[in-house]
C-alpha cells in the first residue's frame, strides 16, 4: 500500500542499484521517470523536424541531451522551493529532499552541475536560439510558486515545458516567425491538457493543504476543460503546418494525434492509475506529433 501511495519515492530499474547517496541525486532528478525529460524534448522536436525534416538529426540529438540535463535540474529546483510541501502530500513525502535522504547543499550542487550540462547544449545553438533560450529563465525559476497564488499552475508549465519549440524553430528557421509561434501555442494548450489529467492524483491532498490547480478548478469538468485544451492545441498543430505547407494531405499527417487525444479523453479515469497512465501515455502522443512534423518537414 506504501508504494502505491507515494510513487515519487519508488526507485526501480537502474536506479534501483545505485549507492545510497547517487539513488538520491538521480531520483531528485526524476531520471527513473523518462516520460519527464520525452514531455520536454517533443516540442522542439517537433519545431526541428516541421522546420528542416530529416537535414538536421545533430540538432534533434543535442535537444534530447538538454530536455534530460535541464528536466533534471527543473525538478531539483522544484524541490528545492517543495520541500516543505511535498513534506505534506502522499505521493512526495518521500522524495530525496522531503525526507532528508540529500541535503540542501547537495541538491545546490547537483543543480549547478546539470546547468552546466545544459550550458553545452545551449554552445551548440546559433546566437539567436541562445537569447531565445536564455529568456525562458525567468518562467523557470517563477513556476514553482504559480501553484501558490493561481488556479491555473498547469498554464505556466505550458509555457516553460513548451519553450523549447521556440528555441528549435529559431534554430532551425533563425527568427521567431509566424509557424513557430502556432506550434509553440498549440503545446501550451497541450501541456495544460496533460498536465491537468496528472494533477487528478493529488486533487485530495492539494485541497487540505491549500495547493491549488486546474483539477481542482475544473471540478467536475475535468474531461470537457482537457477536452477543450486538446482541441485547441490541435487546431492551432493544424494552423502552424497549414502555414508550412497549406495542403488538405499534410493536415491528415495529424490524425494520428488528434485519435490519441480523443482515446484519452474517452476512456480517462479520474483516478490516480489511470490518470497517471493517460499522462504517461503522451510520450507516445509526442512521437505521433514528431512523425507528421517529419513528414509535412520533409515533404
């Protein structure tokens, strides 16, 4: 019953085998939960690929190394500024910091350390994708405390998890135009969507403790408010390819997505299994988005 009621805490796979002191540092960087780092890299993926196709793998390899180092340091700062919540909550009680398995100073260096892994990555980009990179610090280092003061925190992840669109359309295109924009818009809508579904493990908790979220706002309309923000970010995926490439055969690239989405939302289950899967389950969503981003890229 443990284990189901503080999955944060689990430690499996590899992970699992690690010393005492390098389990702590990899679980307070979530690198035994994949789906993380996969949520972040997707939407500059996907910007690549929409923008340049199969030309540019190099590019779309060192993003997979930048979602996994900067996911890991998102998540250390998170607990850094949780500590004293997740302390509160089932499900986090046990993470690394919550339960004194890392110290405070540990958790400094180790986030300083996968900054610097980040730093290389960002070397690699042109100077305009580093500013546009750069700029999304700010969203960064405000969002742990947006589940303070709004409803709406899943909204201010949309813009941190989603950013990296920006920064692979810049990339690629080397401004800031208009289909990069449409992309970047429609993976806000599909961050809140998702993220929405996975605050429905911690609704209860965040109640009596005075958290607040989108599950929480929504209430009862939890599957029509997610319903309404996949649509959205469908609609605008379908704008930024029709800008690309306004042709009926390179928006049928998206059906595939648009299914995934719709199976979500059919068959949610508002609890913490099934909530959780159907988030998990966007890892595969973003590899539909990337193959029709390939295909309307390449064509």
């Amino acid at each position: 019953m443990q284990e189901q009621i503080v999955p944060d805490s689990e430690a499996r796979g590899l992970v699992a085998r690690l010393p005492a002191t390098a389990r702590g540092l990899a679980l307070l960087a979530r690198f035994d939960r994949p789906i993380g780092w996969w949520l972040l890299f997707w939407p500059g993926a996907w910007a690549i690929a929409l923008g340049g196709g199969v030309t540019r793998w190099d590019m779309i390899l060192w993003f997979l190394l930048g979602s996994i180092a900067m996911r890991g340091a998102g998540c250390v700062y998170n607990d850094i500024v949780d500590r004293d919540l997740d302390r509160q909550v089932a499900r986090t009680a046990l993470r690394p910091l919550a339960s004194g398995a890392i110290s405070l100073k540990a958790a400094w260096i180790w986030l300083v350390t996968l900054s610097l892994i980040g730093l290389i990555v960002l070397l690699q980009l042109r100077l305009y994708a580093q500013v546009v990179a750069l700029a999304s610090l700010g969203l960064v280092a405000a969002y742990p405390f947006m589940k303070r003061i709004t409803w709406w925190p899943q909204a201010w992840l949309g813009l941190v998890f989603s950013w990296a669109a920006l920064v692979g359309w810049s990339e690629i295109a080397g401004a800031l135009t208009l289909p990069g924009l449409t992309l970047y818009a429609g993976c806000i809508a599909w961050v809140i969507g998702y993220d929405t579904i996975y605050a429905l493990q911690d609704r209860e908790d965040d109640a009596l403790i005075g958290v607040r979220s989108s599950a929480l706002r929504m209430g009862k309309r939890v599957r029509f408010g997610v319903a309404l923000f996949y649509a959205a970010a469908v609609a605008l995926w379908a704008a930024a390819i029709w800008q690309i490439r306004p042709q009926l055969l390179a928006l049928i690239a998206l059906l595939p997505m648009a299914v995934h989405l719709f199976w979500q939302i059919a068959t949610l289950k508002e609890d913490g299994i099934d909530s959780l899967a159907k988030f998990r389950s966007n890892r595969f969503a973003g590899l539909l988005m990337f193959l029709a981003c390939l295909v309307v890229g390449s064509a």
